[in-house]
C-alpha cells in the first residue's frame, strides 16, 4: 500500500464515522481516536499500546525512502497527567 492508499483508506474511515457521529472535520480524527479507546476498553484491548504501535509504524511510513521499505523506527511514549482528582475520577474505564 502506497502513501495515497493509506490517505484514502484514512479519509474513508473519517468520513463513515463523521456521518455516523455528526463530527464535524476539525474534531472527527481525534473524536474517531477517542472513540476507539472506549472499542479497545470495550473489548478488553490495551489503548495505549495500540496507540503506540500505530504511530510507530506511521513515523516509519513516513520517513520511508521508498515504497519498498520502511524509515527509522522510534521508540513512542505516551504520558497521561490527570490535571485534577476529578479528571482521575472520570477517566476509569468503566
């Protein structure tokens, strides 16, 4: 799959769940994101770890010389800082 399949497949996605949710565009990606984290808790899934995986292997695509491989590979963290109790509170899977 090439750079403009993967931005294809990326803007389908976008717009089923836009139509589906009523997103509007400038929030649709990271509402899309939000909403497969409650999938991943949904279906006993590590978020996180998924998370990281797939913007791991985006860095890569994108600093790929060619089609035929891959770029660097990047180590990918993701901090999470409740900014009060109450965010703690709510942010528990349920």
């Amino acid at each position: 799959m090439n750079k403009a399949n993967h931005i294809a497949a990326g803007a389908n996605a976008v717009a089923v769940f836009q139509q589906e949710c009523g997103t509007v565009e400038a929030h649709a990606i990271a509402d899309l994101i939000c909403d497969l984290g409650h999938l991943a808790d949904d279906r006993g899934l590590d978020f996180l770890s998924k998370v990281k995986r797939g913007v791991g292997h985006w860095f890569a695509e994108r600093h790929a010389q060619s089609c035929n491989s891959l770029g660097a590979e990047a180590i990918v963290e993701i901090a999470i800082s409740p900014l009060s109790t109450n965010s703690v509170a709510r942010s528990s899977p349920p």
